[in-house]
C-alpha cells in the first residue's frame, strides 16, 4: 500500500526525522538538566497531501491502519495522537490547517526508548511546514513536539527526544542545557562507535509506567531542598538528607548531571565508558527505572572485551541499552552479546549499527 492506493491521490510533500538514542544524561532533561543524545539511522518519514472531504486521514504502514479525524472529534489515544496533538498545536499558534491525508512509514522501534513518538512529531511538523509555508525554525518544532506529547499523548516528558529529533545528526553527540536550550555538538571520544541492542521488553511510557511518577517525585524533592529545579544541585551530599524516595531520584539526578558534564570534557573512551557504567548502576540503584533483563543486557556488554561502558538508554522500565565500544568491532560485539543475553533466557535485537533484514 502506498500513498496513492490509500488516499487516491498524490502527495505534495515529504519529510523525515530520526529517532536518537542517549548517550548520557538520563531523566535529566525534565530537571532542567544536561543531556547528550545523538540520531539514529532509523527514520520516520511523512507524506501528506490535501484530503478530498472535510477529515483528516491518517495512515500508518506499520500498524496498516487508516484513522480519520475531523477538527472537532477527540483524539484517539493512537499514533495519530502525536499527529493530531502537533496539527492542534499548530492551529493554536494561528496556522490554519486544511484537511489533509497523511502517510506514515518508519523503521524507529516502537517502545525500545528509541524516540519513535519525537521522530513522528518531528516528521509531521517538517511535513506540514513544508506544505503550509509555516515559518517556525527546528527549535520551535522541537517545542511544539514536546508539548504535544504532554498534552495529547499523556507523558509528562522533558524536551530531549523532539530537539535531538529536530537537531541531532549521526555523527555528532548533541550536548543539550535543558534549561537555556544551548546547544553544541561533540565529537564521540576518538576510536569508538556506538552498538544499541533491544532487551525485548517493550515500554509504553505514557501508560501508567512510573515515568511521570518520577518526575512528580523529583519536582517534590526540588521543593523540599527549595531550588527551582535538581539542576540548580551540584554537589551530591546535599541530597542525603530527604526521605526516600526523595534522597535517591535526586542523588540519581544530581549526579547524572554531574556525568554529563564530565563528559564535555574530550574525555578518553575508558572514561567515558566508566561514566555510562556508572550512569547504569544510579538508574538501577537509585532511580528504579531498569528491569532484571535490561540489568542482564547492561552487564553482558559491560563484560565483553572492547565495550567501553553500557547502559540502560531512554525512559526506561524495558527498553534498549546502548554501548561505547571500539570503532570497528560493533557487529562482532552485538553477536557475542546477544548469544550471551539468549543464554541468559532472553531475547535481544540489534537495532545500531542498522541490520539490513
Ligand atoms: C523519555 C522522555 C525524555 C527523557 C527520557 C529519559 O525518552 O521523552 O524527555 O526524560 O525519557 O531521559
């Protein structure tokens, strides 16, 4: 099925944007933190064109699914809550949306932490700035991206996913401020690349995973330590005296920050990969968001000669890991470690470097 079986028509336009995987810097960005995510290859690509009747239509090749929706209607609480979420944005800061027919394809994991919901606000953003001549630049989609996801998909999320979506390449590392929006690239430490791996447990963030009880959790400690937010922390003692579970999301964040900004530092692959180790135990530790398989998937890379450091990457409760290791040895590393994940009882899925099916 492409655009034309569907819709009967043409498209006028087309846009893509990737998804990212974060290399340090977790469940920082809602504390008005440090984050240094980079893209992924995998992208979500939009067609769109102009409907024939009074609806929007909506197709996802994934899902093989078409949805219709008019202006007035509640947003079904699908994929096409992204998509509706940014469109009723969008009519809200004064940009007039015709009905239109839309198409979407995307090879970003759904549910491996891999941002799939920020590639797909993204794409229909570029798209429809395209077929509108909307003149919003990438850090206002971002933005828009972000609030989209809190309004109509129900996660109460930080703006790490949609500016490294609008923002982020793949060659680079995108060292974000959460707070200024400043932003740079960096280059990843000399002689390594990155490998992602799937633990196979799926997450849906928004429903009732826990991730919006972390934030709620952080912003009550931010309060009890009377700073505006865990950002404005630095020196990690001043956390011990909370109760729990105050002291431990905030020792989390307090030190994840810290990390982060080591790592600006042009550090050497050992050290860095010292940081993401570390950043793995305080996810698992302190901030309760790993499971025992991704605990196993973290552990097996950790152990494999010429893995730098792994961890838990993205919301976390399932999801994926991601690994520094040696340039040129992903592939033989991500064979080792998922024959050693599979013998662990668990199954697991390269998902960077791209394998070709
Ligand atoms: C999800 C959210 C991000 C961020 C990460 C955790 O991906 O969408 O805003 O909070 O979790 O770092």
């Amino acid at each position: 099925m492409n655009f034309q079986r569907v819709f009967g028509t043409l498209p006028k336009t087309k846009a893509s944007a990737p998804g990212r995987v974060n290399l340090l810097g977790e469940h920082t960005d809602y504390n008005d933190g440090f984050v240094l995510p980079t893209a992924i290859p995998q992208r979500t690509t939009v067609q769109i064109g102009f409907s024939n009747d009074k609806l929007h239509h909506f197709y996802s090749a994934e899902y093989d699914e078409l949805i219709n929706v008019s202006d007035e209607d509640t947003i079904p609480q699908k994929f096409v809550s992204y998509i509706c979420g940014c469109m009723r944005l969008l009519e809200k800061e004064g940009y007039k949306i015709p009905p239109i027919n839309l198409y979407i394809t995307s090879n970003v994991p759904i549910g491996a932490g891999l941002s799939s919901s920020a590639a797909l606000e993204i794409a229909t953003l570029r798209g429809l700035r395209a077929l509108l001549n909307i003149p919003l630049d990438d850090l206002r989609l971002a933005q828009i991206g972000q609030l989209a996801e809190i309004r109509y998909a129900g996660l109460n999320c930080g703006i790490m996913d949609q500016m490294a979506s609008s923002l982020a390449d793949t060659d680079t590392m995108l060292f974000l401020d959460t707070r200024t929006l400043n932003r740079r690239p960096l280059p990843f430490p000399t002689g390594t690349e990155i490998l992602v791996i799937d633990s196979g447990e799926s997450h849906n963030l928004a429903a009732g995973s826990g991730y919006n009880q972390r934030r709620a959790e952080c912003e009550e400690a931010a309060k009890r330590l009377g700073v505006k937010a865990l950002r404005d922390i630095a020196n990690p003692q001043a956390v011990e005296a909370l109760p729990e579970p105050f002291n431990k999301r905030a020792r989390h964040v307090v030190s994840e920050n810290n990390r982060v900004l080591e790592a600006l530092k042009s550090l050497p692959a050992e050290r860095f990969g010292q940081l993401m180790n570390d950043s793995h135990a305080s996810q698992r530790d302190d901030y309760e968001v790993s499971t025992p398989a991704v605990d196993a998937l973290a552990s097996i890379l950790q152990q494999i000669r010429g893995v730098f450091g792994a961890r838990l990457t993205g919301g976390g409760f399932g999801g994926a890991c991601v690994a520094l290791v040696e340039s040129g040895k992903a592939a033989g590393i991500a064979l080792e470690a998922i024959a050693r994940y599979q013998r662990a009882g668990y199954t697991g899925r390269v998902l960077v470097p791209e394998v070709k099916n």
